[in-house]
C-alpha cells in the first residue's frame, strides 16, 4: 500500500518558490541547524524542527496553520524558542494521542454473555450522549469490526448479531484518548483547531469512538494507523450527518483483510427515538495530522524508545548516565 508516508522519519521538502511561506522556511532553517545543536532529552532538535514543519504541512485546519505559523514567527528564529515549541506540541498533542499499549478490557467483558434481545439493548442504550456511550457505539457499528466487518465474539454469543465467516474481540476505540486529556492538551488542541472551545469538551460519546478489532485498536493507540477520507470524496458542512466513507492508512500500511472503504453511519431508531452520531469527522482528522506528524517528524520513534527505556530501567545508575531517561520521563509527565 503506497500511501506516502515512507517507511521511516523523513526531512522536510523544500519550500514552494512559487508561494513563499516565512515561516515554513524558518522551520527549514532551524532543520538545517538542528543537527548541530544537543537537546537534554530524547526529543532531538531535529524531531522538534520536524514536527513544527510538519504540523505546517499537514495541519488539523486553516485556522489551526495560521497559530502555528503565528508561534514559530514569534520564535525569531531563536533555536531554545523553536526546540521549546516543538516539545510543546510533542508533549501536549503526540505524547496525548501515542498510548503506551492497549486499553484495558471491560470488566464486564469476562463475564458469562448472557442472551439478550435487540430491542432490549436498544432499549437500555437510551438516555444523553455520555450514558452507555460505549454500547450505543457498538449499537451504532452494528456489532462488528468497522475495519474489517467481522462480527464481534461476545455479541454473536449474545444473540444480537448473527456469526460472520470471522468472529474477533471488538473493542471501543478512542480517537481522542480520554485518559490523558489535560488542561493543557486541552489547549494545545484548541490552538491546532482540534476544538472549537477549549472550555467545552466531552470525548465520553460515540463521537469519539469506533468499534475495531483488538489488533487495530492496539496499531491506533501506537499511532500506527488511521482513517483519512477516501481521496476526491467531497466533505460539506453536514458530513456529520450523513454516511462518511474513510480508508485506513497509516506507515505499516493497512491489513489485507481490512474493507477497501470505510462507511460511518449514524444510528436512527425510530420506534424508540434513539438516535447514535457517527464519529465527528474532526476527532478523526485530529487523529490522523497526529499519526502523520509523529510518524514523519520521527517522534513517535522517539516515545517509543523512551518508553522502552522507562519500562526496562527499574533503578537509575549511580554514574548519571540515566539523567536523559529521568529528564525526558519528567518533561512528559510534568504538567
């Protein structure tokens, strides 16, 4: 699957001589500078210089562009202004997005299913948005694997849907992880045009959530894969309410059983009145700039080997020389 994300960190592309963008080419400069200057932590000069171009290049939205490139004017080009901005965005966008493994099961997943009536699940899904968002989105998915249409185990054994030619584990994914959201990364989002109000937020809905098979939920919280539109399909302004067709991608490339489209479509129940949203197309997108991002700027590499390193180090060493590991375990932890 060639979808142009290469298959590691790649430098940033010159600048268009047709239309000049200032401060892209100070973001080119700093890259230029990068690989002479010593960062006191696992996120080098280059990945900060990286994630800044490429937040220019693949930015959530206009207006979210336009307050990147408005800090990295403010930056004048001064490299500890730069290295900090770009650790901003590494600390408080890619670091909240990049899950160190896969969410935790339900403890309600391990017990016995229990037979159980569509109509009644229906009718038990009612009530707000963040109440029982998790089974309104399996409701919603039609209790299969969006990816690949495979058909959930528990619910085949609970009676709501019928067997498929592949049963897997289906899980809820999250696009915007709930776990590691922060005033600051609140912000941060808010800033890059990820959500319209800083002040007012709630990723506790269907809005928020996919249901995927357990393998892909793992390869989406690692920042592996995503969805992106199907190229030259319009988006409106009411994308949100009708069925929205994606395709996952990602740098490993999709899984050969996954479906070559993929339909996002509310849930209508007319007899009980419930009503199920589609994902909301800019949690979606947020997810994707951020998977391109860390993957092209090499800082999803870099959390990688840090977490790595924090989970293989039970004890510092005497000599120091674990002062980068603590130093870069800090700075994201700190708030």
């Amino acid at each position: 699957m060639d979808d142009g994300w290469g298959l590691s960190a790649q430098p940033l592309p010159p600048a268009d001589p047709i239309d000049p963008d200032s401060a892209y080419e100070s973001v080119l400069r700093y890259e230029q500078r990068a690989a002479h200057l010593r960062a006191h932590g696992p996120i080098t000069h280059i990945v900060a210089a990286r994630v800044l171009g490429y937040l220019l290049l693949h930015p959530v939205s206009p207006v979210g562009r336009e307050r990147v490139a408005a800090d990295v004017s403010y930056c004048c080009e001064v490299d500890a202004r730069l290295y900090r901005l770009g650790l901003l965005y590494v600390k408080y966008f890619i670091h909240t997005f990049r899950s160190k493994t896969v969410a935790p099961s339900d403890p309600e997943a391990a017990a016995p299913p229990r037979k159980v009536a569509l109509d009644e699940y229906i009718e038990a899904c009612k009530g707000p948005e963040n109440v029982h968002y998790k089974a309104k989105t399996l409701l919603r998915d039609d209790f299969r694997c969006t990816i690949t249409g495979y058909a959930d185990t528990a619910s085949v054994e609970r009676g709501l849907i019928q067997s498929s030619t592949t049963n897997v584990s289906v899980k809820v994914a999250e696009f915007l992880p709930r776990s590691k959201i922060t005033r600051e990364s609140v912000a941060v989002l808010h800033r890059l045009g990820a959500l319209p109000d800083a002040r007012s937020h709630d990723p506790h809905t269907p809005r928020n959530l996919v249901a995927v098979s357990e393998p892909i939920q793992l390869a989406m919280n690692k920042l592996r894969l995503c969805l992106e539109p199907v190229p030259g399909l319009s988006h409106g302004p009411n994308e949100g309410t009708h069925p929205t067709r994606y395709c996952l991608t990602g740098p490993r490339g999709a899984p050969r059983d996954c479906l070559s489209e993929i339909v996002l479509r509310p849930f209508e129940d007319p007899r009980t009145g419930l009503s199920v949203p589609p994902p909301d197309p800019i949690f979606i997108r947020t997810h994707a700039v951020c998977c391109r991002v860390a993957h092209l700027s090499g800082a999803n590499d870099a959390l990688s080997k840090l977490y790595a390193s924090i989970l293989a180090t039970s004890v510092l060493e005497e000599d120091g020389s674990s002062a980068s590991l603590l130093h870069g375990a800090l700075s994201l932890l700190a708030g």
